[in-house]
C-alpha cells in the first residue's frame, strides 16, 4: 500500500502566526526604507536591518520547525527523504 504524501503545507494556525511576522517584517522594511529616504543616520540603518535579519532568521526557523513537527512528525513514518528535505530547509533558513 502506497504511503501518502505530505502535503508540506502549513496548519491554518501556523500560517497565521507566519502572516503576522511577515507584515512586521514588511512594515520594518518599510521604516528602514524611509530612514533611508530621510538620510537617517547609517548607524541607525544598520541596527534597524539587523533586526530584520534576525526577524527573518526567526520566522525561517519557526517555519522549518512547523514543517519538521507537522509535516514530517506528522505521520507515523519519517522516510529518509523527508529527513533530507528537512536539513536542506535548515540549511537554507540560516
């Protein structure tokens, strides 16, 4: 009997939440570009940026996390191309 696939696809709560950070991190993104617009002092520009990085990095780690516990953990057997897939998604989200 054929295993069935995971669809890869968020819960509708964990899609939620990832829409929340996105638009946060789009409106920091936003501020940073009219810091720049303003000529804002560059030390100011860099802090800001870091933290959207580190708001990025985050959300790449929440998502990689979801899909590791409800894709993968999901059902009753973890093959080894899920595991593959999952520690390329990590690789990726640092």
């Amino acid at each position: 009997m054929a295993e069935p696939e995971t669809s890869g696809a968020l819960s509708a709560a964990a899609r939620d939440d990832v829409l929340v950070r996105l638009r946060r991190i789009e409106g920091q993104v936003r501020g940073v570009s009219r810091m720049v617009e303003e000529d804002r002092d560059c030390r100011a520009v860099v802090t800001q940026l870091a933290a959207v990085r580190a708001a990025v990095a985050s959300l790449s780690s929440l998502v990689a996390e979801t899909y590791a516990r409800e894709c993968l953990c999901g059902s009753e057997r973890v093959d080894a191309a899920e595991v593959s897939r999952l520690l390329d998604v990590l690789k990726a989200a640092r």
